[in-house]
C-alpha cells in the first residue's frame, strides 16, 4: 500500500480510541501507539479522535506530522473522526 486514497474499510486495521483522553495523554498514546505498530510490523493503523470540538484531532495530527515513522495521514473519508495513518516502511 503506497498511499491512502484507495482505503474503503478501517475495521480491519488496528485502532486506538481516544475518546475521554485530554491533550496530552492522548499525544502520550498516539507515540505509544506508533511505537507498538512498528514493532508488530503493522504499516496502517487508525486513529479514533472523535469530531467534537477539534482539540483531539489537531493533537493527532500535530503529532503525526512530527513523527519521522509516519509517511502520511488523513482524516478518512467516511468518517470525519478518525485519521487512518501509513507508516514508513
């Protein structure tokens, strides 16, 4: 898989939820969330921020954008409360 536009269905990869989590603890699970993704090999996850007031996802996003390990991200399609990640390889 070398981008994201051609992902239809997110339940088959694996999620973290984020709902309930402030800024910084959800920063905190998104890091530990790559790191346990590039251990088990896994090159697309997603990432469930919920729609709400946009806090959470600019979090996730902002993390994401800093990471090295991650090629490129988008808020899926479908489902504007979720951001499906791709990984470097």
């Amino acid at each position: 898989m070398d981008n994201l536009n051609n992902i239809m269905f997110i339940e088959r990869y694996p999620s973290l939820d984020l709902h309930g989590y402030d800024r910084e603890s959800a920063r905190v699970a998104v890091l530990d969330f790559i790191r346990e993704n590039i251990r088990l090999k896994n090159q697309i996850f997603v990432i469930i921020h919920g729609r709400g007031s946009g806090v959470l996802k600019d979090t996730v996003h902002t993390t994401l954008r800093r990471n090295r390990n991650v090629k490129e991200f988008k808020t899926y399609y479908f489902n504007q409360g979720c951001t499906v990640v791709l990984l470097a390889n």
